[in-house]
C-alpha cells in the first residue's frame, strides 16, 4: 500500500513539474513576442541567432528556433547522455510551438512603443520563465547546449562559454542597427540575468545567527524553547583575554530575525551577535521535516 502511494506521489510530483515547464516556456514565447519583437531589440541565445536571421534574411524565427533546438537536442543526447535530453526534450518543442502560435494570434500587435518598457518587460519575463524552468529541473536547451559540449570535452567553464557566446551574438545583431538598439540589448541581457539569478534564490534564502555571550545557556534554552530552532554550540577563546568561551549557531528564516535579536537582547543586551543571509540551506528543519526526540 505504501509503495502504491508514493509511486502515486512521485507520479503527481513528475506531471506537475511537467506542467511547470510547459508554462515556464510558453511565458518565455510570450515575452519575445509581445515585447522583445516587436521593438526590435538585441539579445542573446537560440532567439538571438533567429532574430538575427529573421531581420537579415526574413526566416521565421519560431522556425529557426525549432530547427536549432531539435539539432543541439540529438547532439546533447549524443554527448551527455538520454537522461540529460529527457529533461531538454519538453523545451526543445514547446517554446518554438508556443512562440509560432502567439506570432500568428497576435499578428503585428504592439503594446508600447517605448523602448525601455519594452527592454525591462522583456528581461522581466524572460528571466522569469527561464527561472521557473530550471526550478523545475529541467533545461531550456537551445544554446545552453555547446557550452556543455565544450565542458564535456575540453574542461571550458560553463559560465565562460555562455558569457562569449552571447557576447557573439549581440555583437553580429549590432551590424547595422544603431548603437541604442545595442545599448537597450545590453541592458535586456543584465535585466533577464539578474531577475533569474533572483529567482533561483527565491524562497531559499535563510539567516545565520552566531551569538557570543556570557548567558549562552540561556539564550540555547530560549531558541529551543520559544522558536522550535536547532541551535549548535561552538566552543571558542576570546582573543584579548584568552578566556574560554561559547558561541551559539542557528539558522532561521528570515521573518524570524527581529524575533530572535528581541529574544536575545531581553536575556543579555551585552551580548555580541552576528547576522548573515545564507542563500540556500538543506537538512533536518529545512528541507526535511523536523524530528523530536
């Protein structure tokens, strides 16, 4: 019976973030075409080759971009492997589909012909659709492919080629388009990066609280006591006095912090603490459920 449960669990679980992926990516084709389109702007990526083609030779993007996407596809399978193209596979198609699909619905509409409204709803929404995509563990394949090829045979950071082959990209859109074009493209590309890095930190972030005090045993019962917090004692020396002494660890999140620092000062307002944001944390409290012994 349980095994029937959690095989039902780990189904729900994998058609859920199935669903996940296929709104991530239909958002991105929603965003080129609402706003990135039709202002003509610079980026990087599969959609940065298709724009390119599209404005020098007229080939339909969506058509290019599935073409590219099917290509680097079969050429991941080849050198990752099957299980890294099952989690490439929905991208490859839903996003050249969606983005063909919107083309033909919204025609030549055009919300704004501002320029920067255009640049920061495109960076908003790319970014974000590309955030929750990888959130769900999957890839948006494309041009996230050769950069893994590279690391695969010749040991290149991922993060290195990524960074060249957008660089390479924005400079072969630049050729004949002004230099604000260009400037506005760099700042899509700064906006989707920053609001996806954003995004992959979201609701992941904690805070680390280290204590030193002369009260340490009663700031440990109170954290336990009060606000159900794991608490680690670290054993240390002063450094002027040479004195042994005891330092409290905890993490928290992050709507606890004035709680804790109330909680603190109450018991020894002399006492000397450290706060930190932590961007990820994982474990017994966390990313498991609590256990009371």
């Amino acid at each position: 019976m349980e095994t029937n449960t959690e095989n039902w669990k780990d189904h729900l679980q994998k058609g859920g973030s199935l669903m996940i992926v296929i709104l991530g990516n239909i958002l991105y084709a929603l965003a080129v075409k609402l706003f990135l389109m039709p202002a003509g702007l610079l980026t990087g990526g599969t959609t940065g080759i298709g724009l390119a083609l599209n404005r020098s030779f007229g080939i339909p993007v969506a058509t290019f971009v599935l073409i590219f996407n099917v290509t680097m596809l079969l050429i991941g399978w080849k050198v990752m492997g099957r299980k890294f193209a099952l989690t490439t596979v929905v991208s490859t198609f839903v996003y050249p589909i969606a983005l063909g699909f919107f083309e033909k619905v919204f025609g030549d509409l055009v919300l704004t012909q501002d320029l920067f409204l255009c640049t920061i709803f495109s960076g908003l929404g790319i970014g974000g659709s590309l955030g929750i995509v990888i959130r769900a563990g999957a890839s948006t394949g494309g041009m996230d492919i050769p950069p893994l090829v590279l690391n695969h045979y010749f040991k290149i950071p991922v993060s290195v080629s990524m960074y060249v082959f957008d660089f390479c990209i924005l400079l072969a859109q630049a050729v004949g388009n002004p230099p604000e074009k260009v400037l506005y493209g760099l700042i899509l590309v700064m906006t989707y990066t920053l609001v996806l890095d954003k995004l992959m930190l979201m609701g992941t972030t904690r805070t680390e609280v280290r204590v030193i005090s002369e009260r340490a045993q009663e700031i440990r019962e109170a954290i336990l006591a009060e606000m159900d917090r794991g608490v680690t004692m670290l054993s240390g020396e002063t450094g002027y006095l040479k004195q042994e002494t005891q330092m409290i660890f905890s993490v928290i999140s992050n709507r606890e912090v004035p709680k804790i620092e109330k909680l603190i000062h109450t018991i020894d307002p002399e006492s000397f603490m450290v706060v930190n944001r932590v961007s990820e944390v994982s474990g017994r409290g966390f990313s498991m459920k609590k256990r009371y012994r």
